[in-house]
C-alpha cells in the first residue's frame, strides 16, 4: 500500500504488508520489512534497511548523510530492526566510514524529536523520551532508558538496564544496571524499578547493589575496586558489570 502521493524510488525494496503514506520520500537503496507503517512525510534515504513491523510516524528521517565533518559520501548504512517504534521529528543519521553502520535494535521506543548521530548503536528494548540526544559512536545496551532532554558525548557508553536522568549531561560511561543524572551528571543509586520489571532475582540484584557500593559509596578508586569486584563476584550481572568496567572505553566512567 503505496499512497500515490508518496515518492518511491523504483529501486527500493518495499515488502508486502509495508504501507508508505502520504508525502513519504524513499531513496534508491532503502529496504522495508513486511508490516512496517511510514504514516506520512517520511524521509528514508541513503543505504537504509528498515526490518518488520516497525511505526514510523510523520516528519521523522532516517539515513540521512551524518553531520560529521568527515563524511564524503562513502557507503555506508543505516540499519533498524523490528517492532521498533520512531516517533514524530526523529532523525537516524547513517554513518560515517565505509561500511560502517548506525544501528538501532528491535522493540526500540523512540520519542518526539530524539537525535541519533552517526555510528550510534541502540540495543533491544531501548527506550529514548523526547529530545534526548545521542552524539556520534555511542553505545546504549539493551533494555536501557534515556531520559527525556539529555545529551550525550560521542563515544559514550551505557550499560544495559541503565537509566540516564532527563535533561542530564553525559560526558562519561553509564555501567549497566545504575542510575545516572544531573549536570555534571553523578551516579544517583540503581535503576531499581527496571530491574523487578526485567524479573532479575533477588540474588541478582543483591550482588549489583553491592557492586555499586564498592564502585560509589567506598573509598576506593577504580582500579581498587575493580580488583575487589575480581575477587567477590559470582552472579552472572556481576561479572557483567566487572567486565563493562574493563572494557576499552574512550570517556571512563562516571564517578
């Protein structure tokens, strides 16, 4: 179902069960999955895949050229999963690099007006509130919420089940499972309720509450507790907070 007042490039892969509405702009090498809603004045360009059952609602655009003053119009794409929901005013912008990608998960929910910068990558479950604002090359884990007006650095990672306070500044990595807000931003306890929702046991999330303390209510700094973390974890979100903490990263953490 194509409304005749959509533009739609002949080389576009639209699936059967897509519906492109009014307005709706489609570039040359832009895939949509089956199911998938572009309700009306959509822009999709650039090498963009769309997957399944997603909604896309007016005056979003997604694959656009990146910002970054380093794109020279290399292939590279955009790629979007399934059952994610992009609301009004949203842009994905493709990323910068050949054959790089701009990734964002299945089951996503993205909010009025959020930006999402070249060579991001959004995992499942995500939840953005509007106009939160990622910056090149950020990492957001699965089952992580955003909150509404916050800005991240470039390169900045949060943890999966992490929780970014509204209109906070980010300028370093959020670990899985915390809660971080404020400007500057600071570690502000766990992400409590995301965690009964995500049914973690109650040993789950006993150690990652002692692993936050250790991290932020001790004395010690990160390289100490990150050798105390070796020597008393034994949940599975232990050692993925441990391993999120010695990880490369180009920002550190919050502290």
């Amino acid at each position: 179902m194509i409304h005749p007042t959509a533009i739609v490039h002949p080389n576009a892969n639209i699936a059967r069960g897509a519906e492109i509405g009014p307005y709706c702009i489609l570039g040359e090498n832009v895939s949509i999955g089956t199911g998938t809603v572009l309700q009306a004045h959509v822009v999709v360009n650039g090498w963009t895949e769309i997957g399944e059952d997603c909604q896309i609602y007016p005056f979003a655009t997604i694959g656009s050229s990146s910002q970054d003053r380093k794109y020279t119009g290399e292939r590279a794409y955009t790629k979007i999963g399934n059952r994610t929901t992009i609301r009004e005013y949203v842009s994905i912008q493709r990323a910068t690099g050949e054959e790089q990608v701009t990734h964002v998960g299945d089951d996503v929910l993205l909010l009025a007006y959020v930006h999402i910068a070249h060579n991001c990558v959004i995992g499942n479950g995500v939840t953005m509130s509007n106009l939160a604002q990622l910056a090149g090359h950020c990492e957001i884990g699965e089952n992580a919420t955003i909150g509404g007006m916050a800005g991240l650095h470039q390169f900045v990672r949060v943890g999966r089940y992490a929780m970014v306070g509204g209109a906070s500044k980010i300028l370093k990595d959020c670990p899985p499972f915390c809660l971080i807000e404020g400007s500057p931003a600071k570690p502000a306890g766990l992400n409590s309720v995301g965690l009964r929702r995500g049914g973690f046991s109650l040993e789950e999330r006993n150690e990652i509450k002692e692993c936050y303390k250790i991290l932020y209510s001790s004395k010690l700094n990160v390289s100490q507790a990150l050798e105390r973390l070796e020597e008393e974890v034994k949940t599975s979100c232990g050692h993925e907070m441990l391993a999120f903490l010695k990880a490369d990263s180009h920002r550190g953490i919050t502290k």
